[in-house]
C-alpha cells in the first residue's frame, strides 16, 4: 500500500497470491519470528537464564501451594468416605421395634447402609478390647445400649449433618452421633492454605510482569539503535513489536518449564518424609503429583504472564524511540 | 515531486532552523541541497521523511500533503522514500544481505523474490562480492554503497541523501555521485544535501542553498553558493 504514489507496487501484498498461499505464509512468517527470537535469547543466555530464573522460582510457590491444597483436600475426603452415624437406642427398645428401625433405615434413600451391633456383643466387644478384662464381670446389668451404625448415601459433611438432625427425631433414638468436628475444621484450614495460595498467586504473578517487562525493557534499550533504523526505513511499531512479543512468549514457557521441574525435585525431596509419617499413621495416603492437566494450565500461565509483561514494556518503550535520522 | 510551500520550522526556544522556505523539485530531477552546518539542510530532509514536522506552511510530495499524514501512515510513507545518511545507520551485527534486505522483509517479502532484489541492489552499487561480509569489515565508502542499495532496493520514486559523500575521499565521492547519477538516469527523483562545493561545481546541478533557514540561492552552482 502506498499513500503517496497511487498504483506504485510496493510490498509482497502487491503480488497476487491465493488465500491458501498467503494463509500459509502468515504462519511461516511468524514461525520464523518466534525462532529468530528464540536465537536471540540463545545469543544472550545470561539475563535470558537469570529472568527465567525468577520466573520460575516466582512460580514454584503458588505451584507448591496448590499441590498442597490438593493433597490435603485427598486426606479429608477419604476420611469422609467413613464418616458413619452411631445411633444408641433407648434402653427400653424391643427386637420388634428394632427390626421395625431397621426396616425404615433402609427405606430411607439418604441411607447406604445399616449395620446393627446388640448390646451384648458391643459388651463382648469392649471385654475383649478394652483392656478391663474381668473387672466387667462384676458389673450385674449391661449398661451398654444398642448401636446402629449408619453410612450416609452422601458422605459431605453437610448431607451426613442434615441426616444426623433427621435421625434424631427417630422414636426409639436415644442419641445420634456423628464425629464431623475435627472434619469441619480440616476443611477450614484447607479453604485458608487455598485462600493463602490465591494472594500468594496474585502477588508473585504481579512480580513476573514487572520482572519479564523489564527484562524486555533492557532488550527494547538495547537496541535502540536498531529499532531506530528500522523506524527510519519504514516499519511500523507493531512490525518492531513482534519480535520482543515472542520474546517474553518463550521467557513465560522456559519460566514455566523450570517451574515444573524444580516442582517434581521438590516432591522427590519430600516423598521420603511424607512416607514416614503416613506410615506411622498407617495411612494409604499417597503423593499426588501435578497431573498433566496442570502442568498444561501451569505452562498455559506462565506464557501468558510473558506475553502480557512484554506487551507492556514494549507499548511504552517502542513509540518512545523515535527516528532522530539523518 | 517534491513541493515547499512557505515552510517555516522554528524549535521551542526561538530558534528558526527553516524560513519560509519555497521550491519545487520535478519528477525525475535531481538537485543539491547546500550550506554551512546549521543552514537547515538536516532540518529539511527531516519534514521531508516526517522525522519532524513543519511549524508552518505545507510540504508536498507527488501532491500528497505530508500535514494530512497521520501517525500511523508515517512508515507507509518512508516506503516511498529512499534514504541515505551520512554516518550509514547500517545494523553492524547483520550481514550486508540482511541490511539491504531490510526494507523488503518490513514489506513481507520473502523467499528468492527478496534475494533478487538484494542482488540488483548491490550489483549497482558494485558490491555484489560482499553479500555475506559484515559492515564493519568494509571500508567507509563501501558502507555508505551498503546504505545506498538499501534506499534503493525497493525502487522508490524519491532519493534523499544527507552527506552522503561526507567522509570520503574525492575518488570515492565520485563513485557514489555516479551511481546516484545512474539512478536518476532511470527516473527516479534525487535530492542530496552536501556542502562539498567542489563536487557540486563538478556535477552542475541544479541546487539549492540554504543560509540561516533561509533559501538563498536556487539554480546551477554559482557565486552565490561559495562565500
């Protein structure tokens, strides 16, 4: 396109080309941008490797963060899966009336399972373990009640209460119990470690732009020369743009990169402690590492965060730089 | 081709680089643009690529008015404007290739397209044996032949030089007049801003003389240019 001279055929647009071919070329054309930018960080790897440095190490608390708010929302709900409600009957209840419970227990959709222990087995129970042997000989009545235990079809905190509430009301309930406490706060502390790890996010991601629009800043003064050249026979900001664009691209992927691998060090690092104390738990409790998935979102992230920083440093930095010329 | 209507430029402070200044350069003329440093050489080259604009009055190119340019047009309009400077403003770290190769890959060229254009280019400036060589490895006057195929390589219809023959030898001088001469030869429009007078009163060219912003002289080399 010429301004001045009508009809003068400037530029490869000039040349009539099919829209395959172009469509093609497009592609290949910013291929070789993002390449020739790739060499360029090649050419100077020291500031390259030390923003990639900062990058990733930036990004490895957050991913730190997240591993640990997966890993422990795992422990919550696997204990939740044996979440159970004790119902003690009233002392005065008949077998009729218990099977009668039973039978509505088992109707109730909200119900997975009812499993029902006698008082003198739960005695012969706790003889057997308790430890106190004979001495329970002595005692004349079985002051223990009858049990039911109950698997709630729904095992949320919040579903197992509701049907603990219900159960109450039951005729021949004595008491419905259900241990949750210890639960709900687990999941209270999970929420404030993922609440930490969102500002942590924020705050460290922040950090990337500026540090990643720095970085470009360097690169942008660093040629200005260049750039002013390039001004001088005709190209425009955007054309000058590109190649800093691609730039903070490949600095936010290699960041991302070395995130994942100082992450998988880290998690190697810690399996052996993780594997004693889970042992002494006698836990099946395993490490969850990042899934694919999420390495996907981590590099998705960490890309995005260079783009944006180097879209920022070079909006301000490249329409500074004016041909002085001539 | 090229038009000054009354073209005034004056820098915050006061300073008057240029005084209403008038002329006019035909399609396919070539003419010298002289004066001491500080005449407004410099400064008139500059409103003619829109490095700078006027403070007042109009300047034309092809009858295009350069004030209805906007920001964004700007480069679009440096296509259209070959441009050679006195310290070459060549990129040292890319080979003699890229450098002339420069303005057609800000125009999307690409591929064996480019690399004939590159070729001619250097081939009329005689450095066809240098494609791969790096600036610095060249002589002072086979870097200003560099930013002469540069100018040229996309085949603008307007050719501004700034001194272009300011560090050189007589000899050599010469030999970049000559190709400046081979292209206006073909039409193209060219306009060289230079206080060697000696070579101009060699060339008898029509040229322009500027003194204190002001233009001073306009025809061949005469008395009028040397005091």
């Amino acid at each position: 396109m010429s301004i001045l001279f009508q009809g003068r055929a400037t530029g490869a647009t000039a040349v009539k080309q099919s829209l395959w071919n172009k469509f093609v070329m497009f592609w290949i054309h910013h291929l070789r941008q993002a390449l020739t930018s790739l060499g360029e960080i090649w050419l100077t790897p020291a500031s390259s490797l030390l923003t990639v440095a900062v990058l990733g190490v930036s990004l490895t608390l957050p991913v730190t963060l997240h591993l640990m708010v997966k890993n422990l929302q795992q422990v919550s709900t696997s204990v939740d899966q044996a979440a159970q409600i004790s119902l003690f009957l009233k002392a005065d209840t008949n077998e009729t009336q218990i099977a009668e419970l039973i039978a509505l227990l088992q109707a109730n959709p909200e119900v997975a399972d009812v499993q029902f222990i006698d008082k003198s087995q739960a005695l012969a129970e706790f003889t057997a373990e308790s430890g106190f042997g004979d001495a329970l000989s002595y005692i004349e009545d079985n002051p223990l009640p009858h049990v039911m235990l109950v698997s709630p079809r729904n095992t949320s905190s919040v579903a197992a209460s509701a049907l603990l509430a219900s159960l109450q009301q039951e005729r021949y309930v004595e008491l419905a119990k259900l241990d949750i406490g210890w639960l709900e706060r687990l999941d209270a502390i999970v929420s404030l470690v993922r609440q930490v790890a969102i500002a942590v996010a924020l705050l460290l991601m922040v950090a990337v732009l500026l540090v990643v629009g720095n970085t470009i800043r360097l690169m942008i003064l660093n040629k200005k020369d260049e750039i002013e050249v390039m001004k001088l026979v005709g190209a425009t900001n955007s054309y000058i743009q590109r190649p800093f664009l691609y730039t903070g691209i490949w600095l936010g992927f290699f960041g991302g990169i070395l995130t994942f691998l100082i992450e998988e060090v880290l998690l190697w690092w810690l399996k052996q402690g993780i594997a004693n104390v889970t042992q002494l738990y006698e836990s099946t409790f395993t490490l969850q590492p990042l899934s694919l998935s999420e390495l996907g979102y981590l590099l998705l992230v960490a890309v995005a965060l260079g783009f944006v920083g180097s879209f920022l440093a070079v909006r301000r930095n490249i329409s500074q730089i004016e041909a002085t010329g001539l | 081709m090229l038009r000054f209507e009354q073209v005034t430029k004056s820098y915050s402070g006061g300073f008057v680089a240029l005084d209403r200044v008038s002329f006019h350069l035909e399609k396919g003329e070539m003419a010298f643009l002289t004066g001491h440093s500080g005449a407004g050489k410099s400064t008139l080259l500059k409103l003619i690529s829109l490095i700078e604009r006027p403070t007042t009055g109009k300047v034309f190119i092809n009858g295009v008015d350069l004030s209805r340019v906007n920001k964004g047009q700007v480069p679009y309009v440096r296509r259209d404007i070959g441009m050679i400077f006195q310290n070459h403003k060549l990129l040292m770290n890319h080979s003699v290739f890229d450098n002339v190769a420069l303005p057609l890959v800000i125009e999307g060229f690409s591929g064996k397209d480019m690399t004939k254009r590159v070729h001619a280019a250097l081939d009329k400036v005689g450095l066809l044996d240098k494609v791969r060589c790096l600036p610095h490895t060249l002589s002072g006057g086979e870097q200003q032949r560099v930013g002469i195929a540069r100018a040229v390589v996309n085949r603008p219809p307007l050719l501004l030089a700034d001194e272009p023959t300011g560090n050189l030898d007589p000899e050599l001088s010469k030999d970049i007049m000559n190709v400046f001469e081979a292209f206006n030869q073909v039409g193209v429009s060219v306009l060289i801003a230079s206080h060697d007078l000696s070579l101009l009163a060699r060339m008898r060219y029509r040229t322009l003389t500027l003194k204190n912003g002001r233009m001073i002289n306009d025809g061949l080399t005469s008395s009028g240019a040397d005091e």
